[in-house]
C-alpha cells in the first residue's frame, strides 16, 4: 500500500499552513507502515471523529470512519472495539473536545483500557469557532471568552492519562512528522488504551510555533517507569513561560490486562445470528 492509496477526492478545507497537514501525513504513513508489514489490515481500521478543526481529517482519510458529536469520540470508539473486537480503532478529537465536554469519557477510558487508540490534536485553542480558551489554554491568554484573560491553571492531559491508567502515554509535535508517525506506529500496535497529546499550534488563533521550537525536547526512545514517567509529564504545565522543559515522546507503556479480555462473550456481536420475535417481545410489555 501507498500513502496515494489513502488518499481522498474531498477538497482540504484546512488553513494554509495548518499544522494538520502534519499529522494527517504522519498518521497516513504509520498506517501505511502497519498494513505493508502485515500487523494491520486497511479495511479493518475505523476512524472515530468529534466536532472541530481535527475531524476534518476523516474526510482525508480512504479508510472507515464514524463522526460523532462534540467530545464523543470515545464512546462510539468504545462501541465498535467491543461490537469486533477485530478492528483497530483510532480516535481523533482536539483539546477542546476531548478534555472539555469529553473529559469524563476520557478519564474512564484511561481506567478501563480497552484496546484503541486516541489521538488529540493539542492547539490548546477553540479554533473552529475562532479562538476561546480550553482547558489547555495558558495562564494570561487574552481571547473571545475570556476577555480578562484565563485565570485558571491549564490541565495536563499527559499527567491526567498516566494517574487515571492510560498503559500508553504519548506527546508528539506536528511539525515533526518522522518522529510523529513512529509514536503513532507505536501507539496502534499497543495492547490497551494509548492516548498521544499532539501538540499543533493554531496559525490564526494560537501560533506557539516559535515558543514550541524553542523549548521542545525528544525523550528516550522506549519510554521510563511510571513515577519518572510521571516527573517527565510534570516538567511543563502547559503554561508558555520562558525557559520551560517540553518533552515529547513515549512517556510510558505498560502492558496490562485489556477491557475485551474481561468480557464473558468473546465473540464479536456482529457474528451472533439472532431470529427476533417481536410479538413475544411486545408481549411482555402489556
């Protein structure tokens, strides 16, 4: 397969210079990695979508898919891996969408660790609907909906998935797409729930394209323990002060127990054949 074969007809509405564009290419050769080297098949991966910038990236991408609603990528992705527990599923939400109105879904998803994966594309911005705050925005930031400026400390998403379970803990940069697209690799192969935190500044919005060069730094390649894992996370609150430490790699993994396995039904529902008597069901209500 080639990345050409993933490919769609849909018109890229995204801005000129959006850092999607780097994700988009580092997800398209992780997947086209995975399937050349038989460890995926293409018609098995199902893409789960939110509301925002980030799910236009479904209409990029020839393969299954399933737009949900505003920070509901994971419910439905939960669904469809319990449904056929065959597919490989990945989530893409952004940070609004996933650690606002979806936080709950997150942090139980990090406990349950069902076999997915989900991908968050971080502008620490609403940038669909021009530019309010989220709950990665920085101390200070002055926007729309916070006209006096965000007082509120920022929510480490990194630090939240490792405390609540996560067994795969991730942060890329879209700008650095090699790198990307091996975390990505990584994070599909892992057995249980993996999350990567993408850091993709907003041009029009939230450009900390500068702040981002600046301060960034790759981990080791295999990860560490968890509570170094855990002081890794710690070193930068997502706050933009000057001379801050931004790791980004493969924090931890750890391989656990996944939420299928602990099923009592191992086959997948689709396989059941069912002859439903609705007069016995309808009965039953009288």
């Amino acid at each position: 397969m080639k990345i050409g074969d993933l490919e769609t007809k849909v018109v890229k509405t995204w801005c000129p210079g959006c850092q999607n564009y780097g994700l988009l290419l580092a997800i398209k050769k992780a997947l086209v990695n995975l399937v050349n080297e038989k460890k995926i098949k293409k018609e098995n991966i199902v893409a789960v979508t939110g509301i925002g910038c980030h799910a236009k990236i479904y209409d990029y991408l020839n393969i299954n898919g399933f737009y949900s609603l505003h920070g509901r990528v994971l419910p439905p992705a939960l669904g469809i891996k319990i449904a056929n527990p065959d597919l490989t599923v990945i989530g893409f939400g952004g940070d609004g969408d996933t650690f606002a109105e979806g936080i709950s879904h997150f942090v139980h998803s990090c406990r349950f660790n069902a076999d997915l994966t989900m991908i968050v594309h971080d502008n620490q911005i609403f940038a669909l609907t021009t530019g309010q705050a989220t709950p990665t925005t920085e101390q200070s930031f002055f926007g729309k909906s916070t006209p006096l400026g965000v007082q509120e400390k920022p929510l480490n998403p990194v630090a939240l998935a490792l405390i609540m379970g996560a067994g795969f803990v991730a942060r890329g940069l879209a700008s650095e797409v090699d790198h990307l697209s091996n975390l990505f690799e990584k994070a599909i192969q892992h057995k249980g729930f993996a999350f990567v935190d993408v850091l993709e500044p907003c041009l029009a919005y939230h450009n900390t394209t500068d702040f981002l060069g600046k301060y960034v730094y790759k981990l080791k390649e295999n990860g560490y323990p968890f509570k170094k894992a855990l002081e890794k996370a710690l070193e930068w609150d997502y706050n933009l002060r000057e001379n801050s430490k931004i790791p980004i790699g493969l924090f931890y993994q750890e391989k656990r127990p996944i939420l299928e396995d602990k099923r009592t039904i191992k086959k997948p529902f689709w396989s059941f054949k069912r002859k439903t008597d609705w007069q016995k069901i309808i009965a039953g209500f009288k």
